[in-house]
C-alpha cells in the first residue's frame, strides 16, 4: 500500500486547491427535502433488472434504452414518477 500514498496526498492537495462553490450544499438540501417529502420511492420498472421470468412477465427492464446504443435514452426519466423531471444538479 505505500505506493498508493502519493496518490493519496495528489488527491488530498487537488481537492484543497480547486475551486469552491456550494452545489453539493444545494443538492444535499434538495434531495433531503425530497426524502422527506416521498419518503423512499420505488426504482422505474424499466430501470429494474428483469433476472427471472416472473421479473420480465411484471415488465421489469421494459423498453429501456442504453444510452450507448440509443442516442435517444437521453430523454429516458430515471426518476419515480413523484420526482420526474427533477434535477439536483445545474
């Protein structure tokens, strides 16, 4: 492990160094209240892993799109239906 040490200390002096602002502040903020509000929300059944034939028949992973295959998928919601269109971070 001691090779990983100046990495370590490179990531340490980077992050000291770079510039601040307070957007993990406003999303921490943001999302908190959103937990708050919802409480915790089921994933989208197109993001679900469809693994057993019970999953597929209940239409887990149905008509998802990989973003790497379907420029289109950029446009696919990967939130409940509570938070669609929601963004935490500009």
């Amino acid at each position: 492990m001691p090779e990983c040490d100046v990495f370590l200390f490179q990531l340490a002096i980077y992050l000291a160094k770079a510039k601040k602002n307070n957007v993990a502040y406003m999303t921490a903020i943001a999302t908190r209240q959103d937990v708050e509000k919802y409480g915790n929300l089921p994933v989208p059944l197109h993001l679900r892993n469809a693994s057993t034939k019970l999953m597929k028949e209940l239409h887990y992973g149905k008509d998802y799109k990989y973003f790497h295959d379907d420029p289109s998928a950029k446009d696919q919601e990967h939130f409940p239906a509570e938070l669609k269109g929601r963004t935490y971070i500009q």
